[in-house]
C-alpha cells in the first residue's frame, strides 16, 4: 500500500488518508494535536502526575469539606501525598458521593466562578451534577481535540455533530474540542435522520460524531434512501456514548466507506476525552496521563492488579478546579499496558471498555455479561449488531431470552430452517454463556433504534 503524504492526511478532502497512512505502517505523518506532551518519556508523565496529585488534594482538602472529613476519618492529611502510589492513601469516590451531595456538595468554587454545568439524566436515581471553570472547559478541549486528531480529524474539518446539545456531556464537549483543533462544526443534534444525511450532502460533512449504533442506523436509512457512502465527502466517525463492538466498527467502516474511532470519559471526572482511540492499536485507547491518573483496581478488594491485568478501572482527575474528584470508581473493566505504542505516543493505553462490574447478570448462579452476548453473534453470518436481552422469573426461575436482529438475505419463507438458524444462534449463546438461553429471531429493523445510548438489556425479575 502506497504511503499517504502529510499534505494528503492535512487535506480533509482526501478520503482515507490517515487510515491508509496507518495501515502502512506510516505514522510519522500521521497529525498530533500536542506531539511535545503525547511522546513524553515515562519519566516525565509520571513527574508531572506526581507535582498535579499533591497540589490537587490540597486543593481538594482545602475547598470540599466532604473529602476534608472523609480524610480526617481515615487519618490522612494532604502532605501524606509524596508518591503516586499515596493516592492509595485516599478514600474512594462513587456516584453516590455526587447524589448525597447533589447538586452543590462537592464544588469547589463559588458559582460566579462555574461557567457551565452539566449533569447525568437521573434515571436510575437523583442525578449528578458537575461544573466547570475556564480552566476545567479549557482542560476538556485539550483533552478532546487530541483525540480528535488521533482520529485522523484535521484543522478544515467539517464536524457534524449528532449528539443532543443538553446536560448531557458529549455533545459540548466534542463540539469545544473540535473547534479548538480548528474544525467547522455542524451543530445538528440528535434525530431527524433523513436531515443528517441530506446535511452531509449538502454542507460536504467529512466528520460524524454519534453512537455507533446512531451511526449504522444513518447508514441504513441513507442506504435505503439510495445515497452512496462510497462517494460521499464523510471520512472519520467519532463515537463514544456506549461500546462499540469490532464487528459492529468493521461494518459501519466498510458499509459508510470511513474510518471509526471510539473515545471514553464520564461525566464525574469530566466527560469524554479522558481517553481516545489512535489509528495504529484499535482495540486500545490513550489516558490522557497529564490530566488524569488511573489505577486498576479488584473490584471486589478495591486493592491494585498488576499491570496488564482486568480490573476495575479508577480515575483521579488531576487538575480539575470546579468540582475536583478523587479516586473516582468507574465500574468499569478494562487493564492498562504502558509501553510505547507504534503510534510514536507514550501515554498509557487502557483496553475498549466492554463490561461494567455493575452490568453483569447473574442468570440461574451463572455470571453473563452483554459484551459476551455480542462477541457470539458478531461471529454468526446474518445477524445484525442489534440485540436485546430480556430477563424474568414468571416461572419461578431466572429466565434469560435473546431477541436478535436477522439481515434481509438470513430470512427464510420456511419455518423449519428458521428453527434451525434459531436452534444453531441458541446453541453458540449456550456454549459461551454456559446457561441455557431462549432466543427470538426478529426480523430487519425489528429491535428499536436509539439516538442515544442503546439499552441492550431489560430486567424484569421480581
């Protein structure tokens, strides 16, 4: 493959660029947005963690009285803080600290100092809400924008923007980081499918930022429209919002003719861009180190895991001035590697998160996770990315039921090679999950669409 020249991956009209830039091997010419700080040696990140940890939990002792107690409780006083590996030392931060102390608790300067705010929608509970200062907005732009240009996202761009723009963090943020980078945003927000694909048309779009399933669903309806993503000025897909599996990547990237990019952030430690997928390792995204601190943690013990190994991953934001959080829990599994990536970046790497250690259902004594559900019918030939698990216990006992989505061309008129498609699906699921499953076959289109994060999951048990 002919390597790309870095006038091709600076010009956003050459489609593919970055991508085949990658695929070469080619990464010299691939664009950073901050190439000084996202090559810096070990040494230097873990210096500058270590200078951003002590002067955080000061700060944070000095201005939140609720961490100020919680570390009088255990003993601990800022000026015990003298190595990364003191923030052991510090207690635990979870959502339930943020909805205890809902909205203001937790805020770390007055209000006239607070420039935004954004907060979590509050459905399974009292929302969380976090603010942010000119530091902390200038912060998250930074943090966005070099995802962003991992990507392959250059100055020139034409971002449209798919997410909602309300309390939710993801439209805002990504929307202040590519403007930062030096994009032309298209605010078009969520829904009305049919208008995002003539906007692309029409204002020459060569960035989507949505959900991954967001993003198929303007695939198909585009498809169905007889728009041809082959010819079409869109290159890079930005997503973030919910997993997105690789089988569900490779078919947006070779149905849409882009390339694709998951990204990662809440909205307790900041929202998206605490980490970002490069074009060199798919599966693996860069920490922004200088801005965050991590740590692997047993979900169960809360003690460290060696490098390398699953655990739960653990988030002290390291210069953050509105509502500053310490040692933030995330549920999340994932395990970190530190080695030098063949990108040229040095920031550590965590894994794509796939499973939460609150997301795990425990069906008839067996643990399943949804991402396992995915991972057996990415490998099945006619299904679609889209699933729903639905669990009850009307008879007594839990009762796990799979409806998954056919292509058009796995559909049959006769009932019994259905069964048999159905029985051979039901048949995989029980060998992976190890707990008998029902499965439903349900025809194109037949599992609904989400402009947001899709729920994979239903419990109905008593």
């Amino acid at each position: 493959m002919v390597n790309s020249t870095a006038e091709e991956i600076f010009d956003p009209s050459v489609k593919g660029a970055a991508l085949k830039a990658a695929a070469a091997g080619n990464f010299d010419v691939l664009p950073m947005f901050d190439r000084a700080m996202e090559t810096s040696s070990r040494e230097r990140i873990r210096a500058i963690q270590l200078e951003k940890l002590i002067a955080q939990v000061a700060y944070t002792y000095e201005n939140v009285a609720w961490y100020r107690d919680k570390m009088n409780e255990m003993g601990v006083r800022p000026e015990d803080i003298k190595t990364l590996e003191d923030v052991r030392k510090l207690p635990f931060t979870d959502k339930n600290a943020l909805r205890e102390t809902f909205p203001y608790g937790l805020f770390a300067q007055p209000l006239d100092k607070i420039v935004e705010m954004h907060s979590s929608s509050g459905t399974t509970g009292k929302p969380i809400v976090v603010g942010y200062t000119k530091h902390d907005m200038a912060v998250w732009s930074d943090c966005i924008a070099r995802l962003a240009s991992m990507a392959g996202v250059v100055p020139g761009d034409r971002v449209q923007m798919a997410f909602g723009y309300g309390m939710f963090t993801g439209g805002f943020g990504l929307h202040y980081g590519c403007m930062k980078l030096g994009c032309t945003m298209i605010p078009a927000g969520s829904g009305n499918t049919e208008r995002h694909i003539q906007m692309i048309e029409d204002y020459g779009t060569t960035v989507i930022i949505a959900t991954p399933t967001y993003a198929l669903h303007i695939c198909e309806v585009g498809e169905k429209m007889g728009y041809d993503w082959a010819k079409s000025t869109l290159r890079v897909g930005l997503f973030g919002g919910e997993p997105c599996p690789p089988a569900l990547k490779a078919e947006i990237e070779s149905r849409m003719h882009i390339v694709c990019t998951d990204n990662y952030g809440l909205t307790e430690v900041m929202g998206p861009g605490v980490s970002g997928e490069c074009l060199a390792e798919r599966d693996m995204q860069h920490i922004a180190e200088d801005h965050f601190l991590w740590e692997i943690v047993d979900p169960a013990t809360g003690e460290p895991v060696p490098e390398g190994e699953m655990g739960e991953l653990v988030l002290t934001p390291l210069d953050k001035e509105g509502i500053p959080v310490l040692r933030y829990r995330t549920h999340d599994l994932t395990r970190v590697v530190t080695e030098k990536c063949s990108c040229g970046r040095t920031h550590a790497r965590m894994q794509k998160v796939r499973s939460r250690c609150d997301d795990m259902l425990i069906i008839r004594g067996t643990n399943v996770f949804p991402s396992q559900v995915e991972d057996v019918l990415a490998g099945i030939e006619g299904v679609t990315p889209h699933y729903l698990i639905v669990v009850d216990n009307e008879t007594g006992l839990d009762r796990m039921t799979v409806n998954v989505e056919l292509k058009p061309e796995a559909f049959s008129d006769s009932f019994e090679v259905m069964d048999n498609f159905r029985q051979m699906v039901a048949e995989k699921l029980k060998g992976t999950l190890l707990v008998g499953v029902k499965v439903k076959l349900v025809e194109p289109g037949g599992i609904e669409r989400s402009v947001g994060k899709t729920k994979h999951v239903r419990d109905l048990r008593k």
